[in-house]
C-alpha cells in the first residue's frame, strides 16, 4: 500500500506544530483542519501498513502527535496562568495560586 496518505499526515502534523510554535491562530485553526482532512482520508482507505517504511512512518506521526499535544498543554498553561494572574490583579481570584495533584496550576 502506498504511504502517501501518511505522508500527506506527517506533513500537516509538521505545519500544525509551526503554527503553535509562530502562536499563528489563523494557522492553527487551518494545520488543525489539514491534519483531521488526512486522519480522515487514512481511516476511509481502512490501510493496513506492514511495511518497514510504512511503519517508521507511523512512528514518526505518532512522536510528532505527541510534540503537538505536547505544545498545546503548554499553550493551555500559560493561559490558564495569564488568567489568574489577571483575575488577581483586578482582585477577584486567589491571592496565591498553587499547583495541584493534576500539575495544573490551580485557582
């Protein structure tokens, strides 16, 4: 089977990680689509990759999944932080915000 559809994947995870990288949400919004469009395209050709390549592609979509979760999270936490800090300021949040069993910071 052909791994164009994964590479199609790959590419799209790729520009999906610059547009956080840049905080292009514009871009954000349009890799997001892109990716979704090829996981789409991969699930309705129903592929059974068992080739070498085919499976080192695989891995690297799968590392490159895990790089944009990755930065989501952060970008997640820096709002979340952005936000307390300014709801303390304007003095209607928690005066000492501390991290919680979960790892988030909490409020």
């Amino acid at each position: 089977m052909s791994t164009a559809p994964l590479e199609a994947l790959i590419h799209a995870q790729r520009a999906l990680i610059a547009a956080l990288d840049a905080d292009d949400v514009d871009a954000i919004s349009a890799q997001t689509v892109a990716v979704d469009e090829a996981l789409v395209r991969i699930r309705a050709l129903s592929p059974r990759f068992t080739g070498a390549e085919a499976k080192a592609l695989v891995g690297e979509s799968i590392t490159l999944a895990d790089a944009a979760r990755i930065r989501v999270n952060v970008l997640a936490d820096m709002t979340t932080r952005r936000l307390t800090r300014l709801a303390t300021a304007t003095g209607k949040g928690n005066a000492a915000p501390t991290y919680g069993r979960n790892g988030r910071l909490g409020r």
